[in-house]
C-alpha cells in the first residue's frame, strides 16, 4: 500500500514513532517515516523549490520520498548518502514511468536535475552525484538503482562522462539562483 502523506508546517515537533528519526524531532524538510510509513511534506520547502525550479521540481520531491518507502518495503540497508541517492534514482524511475501523465517535458527534467544539484550535500550525496542518480533512474545515464551502483556512485567511485559534466557545474549554472 502506498505510504500516507501528511502536510507538516516547518519546524513541527514530531511524535510518536518518527520523533526519534527526525533531526531533533523537529522537522526540517520533506521526509519519510518507515516506522509509520508516512511521508511528511513541509509545505514551505516546496514552495522554495516551486519557486526556484518551477513545478515539476515538487515531483522530484514527492518522487524521492516514496523512493524511500520503496526502500523501507524492500528492507534496503543502505545508509547516509548512498541511501539518498538511491532515493534519487528510484525517484527518477518513478518522474519516467509517470512523466508523459503528468506533463512532464525535457526541460522539466532539467528544473528537477538542478533542484537535485542544489541540495547535494555531505549526508545526501554531492549536487552532481544525486542529479546523476535521478538521471540514472531515468535511464540517461548508464548507472542503475542497486545497491552496488549507489554506493560505488556515493564513494565516488563511477567513472561516466555525463557525472564528470555534472561535476564541473557550479551551483549558479545549474540554477540554484533561479
């Protein structure tokens, strides 16, 4: 069954089974709860990203929460970043299959890659690394969704012109600026 989605304020204590899965148990941004299996959706960080990248941005969102439920149904014991850019490619899988339904063009993708890029992070993978996992499970790059691939792709171990070209991006290129 598919997770519940639950619209949070930013900033929201947490309780109950996810408190103790949220950064001080108050909520931050969009996450996933696998003890509840729920997905909370921070109303103000989806606005940031639709303002910065447009709409399709929040399926990229959205997308990569139920990555992680994904992960969650299928025990995947992956951790920190790999787990992150699984849940990239995995979204990626999901924006593919759904993409013509929901009215997603070429440069929709490209908004979703950017707002990808402008996350990256140390505990999430870097801005070029979860661009290149969502375009992995878009099937643009040859990288898959398993678990070996992820973590070889969050040690920096994948050799694939399309990363390097991801990598020599600055976040005001990629549109992080708007």
């Amino acid at each position: 069954r598919p997770p519940q989605i639950l619209p949070v304020n930013q900033g929201s204590k947490i309780y109950g089974g996810c408190g103790n899965q949220v950064s001080g148990h108050d909520l931050g941004g969009s996450a996933y709860c696998g003890s509840t299996h729920t997905i909370f959706l921070v109303p103000e960080q989806l606005q940031a990203f639709y303002d910065a990248f447009g709409a399709n941005s929040i399926a990229y969102v959205v997308a990569h929460e139920f990555g992680h439920a994904i992960q969650s149904a299928y025990s995947s014991e992956l951790e920190g970043p790999s787990r992150e850019l699984q849940a990239d490619c995995l979204a990626g899988v999901f924006i593919k299959t759904g993409k013509s339904e929901l009215g997603i063009t070429r440069d929709g993708v490209l908004k979703m890659a950017q707002a990808a890029y402008a996350i990256g992070g140390k505990k999430h993978g870097t801005g070029a690394q979860r661009s290149y996992a969502l375009f992995s499970g878009m099937g643009v790059s040859k990288t898959s969704c398993k678990n070996s691939e992820m973590i070889s792709l969050a040690q920096g171990q994948v050799d694939d012109p399309l990363l390097t070209k991801l990598k020599g991006l600055s976040a005001t290129r990629s549109g992080a600026k708007g």
